[in-house]
C-alpha cells in the first residue's frame, strides 16, 4: 500500500525486498533492492540489503562489491565495519582472498575491536598458515572482547601450530570452563583424542 501511494519509497522497496527475499521470490527480491539504490544511490542501508543479497543468495560477488563500498561511505551509516566485513565474507566464499583480507583491514580500520573482522583475520591468517599473524588477532580480540568459543579454539590450534603447550592449555582450559556445550570443545576433546591427549 505505501508504494501504491508512494513507488519512490526507498525504505518500504528496502522492506518489500526483504519480504521477497525470505519466501524465495528471488527476482521480486532483486527488482525492489535495486530499485531502492537507484532512488537513494547514497543510502547505505539499502545498499547493504543488496549488497547481503547479491552475495548470499546470488553468488555474485564482483556485483556485490561496489554496493558494499557505498554502505561503508555513506556518513550517516552508523557501523560501516559491517558491511565491509560482509564484503569479506563474500569475497573469501568467492575465492577472492586478497579482496577479503583487504574488506576485513577495512574494517578494522573503522573499529579496531569490530569483532566479526577480527574473528575473519584470525581464520584467514591461520588458513594461511601465518600462525604469528593469526595470534595477533586473537589477542586483540580477547584484549577487546568477552572470550567466544570459536576465538579460544583457534588460541589452542595457533598456541599448538607455535610450540607455545602452555599457551594453548589456557585458552583450552578458559574454553572448558566457559563453554562447556560448546560445539568448539566438542570440537577440541575430539582433536585431543585423536592425539591421545
């Protein structure tokens, strides 16, 4: 009904496309997100709605890009490091390593403590086998957050990939007192078994 009286609407194409999105209706989904940044090319709000769209339920990260990139420049948009960080995702599942790690430092550069982008640092990092590089970014994300599972089990992987034992029985151990029905220490006693730890 709003865009029956108003089709120039930005927010209700944005919420009408997000309805669309979620029954399935991909292509009136598609119509009404970019129809929303093509009223409002500056918002980034629905920049990042299209943006999340073309890359999880398009795979179509080079169309995603350039979306992302607005959201993050409009001024008004209170957290930019989000859809920088999504851009990371997108490119990372895409196979753009270099396009994932440069998102994530994007928006790392916009809150140090963002702590979806220092999670994807330390993933990729390790991935990579830079286990000095992925240590950083568990510390920085334990000095600047509430420890998470997923962060404490990749302390114990890099402490072990480090030869640092002692190092990586404190974050198991932080792990088993704080997470005890965690999938991560599922996931550790699992590895510990096969060790014969």
């Amino acid at each position: 009904r709003a865009l029956a009286q108003d089709p120039r609407l930005v927010r209700a194409h944005s919420t009408i496309a997000l309805a669309y999105d979620q029954i399935g209706s991909l292509e009136d989904a598609e119509r009404h997100y970019r129809r929303a940044t093509e009223l409002h090319p500056n918002d980034g709000n629905s920049a990042n709605f299209y943006a999340v769209f073309l890359c999880n339920r398009q795979n179509r990260w080079a169309d995603a890009h350039r979306y992302v990139r607005r959201a993050a420049s409009d001024p008004n948009y209170p957290t930019p490091e989000a859809p920088l960080t999504n851009a990371g995702v997108c490119a990372r599942d895409a196979g753009e390593v270099e396009a994932a790690t440069e998102n994530f430092r994007a928006a790392l550069v916009r809150n140090p403590a963002y702590g979806e982008a220092l999670l994807n640092m330390m993933e990729l990092s390790y991935q990579q086998s830079n286990f000095l590089q992925a240590r950083a970014f568990v510390q920085r994300y334990l000095a600047a957050l509430p420890p998470a599972a997923a962060v404490l089990l990749m302390c114990v992987n890099v402490e072990r990939e480090l030869d640092d034992e002692a190092a990586a029985d404190r974050c198991a151990a932080q792990l088993r007192s704080g997470f005890r029905r965690s999938d991560e220490l599922a996931q550790l006693e699992a590895q510990q078994a096969r060790e014969g730890r």
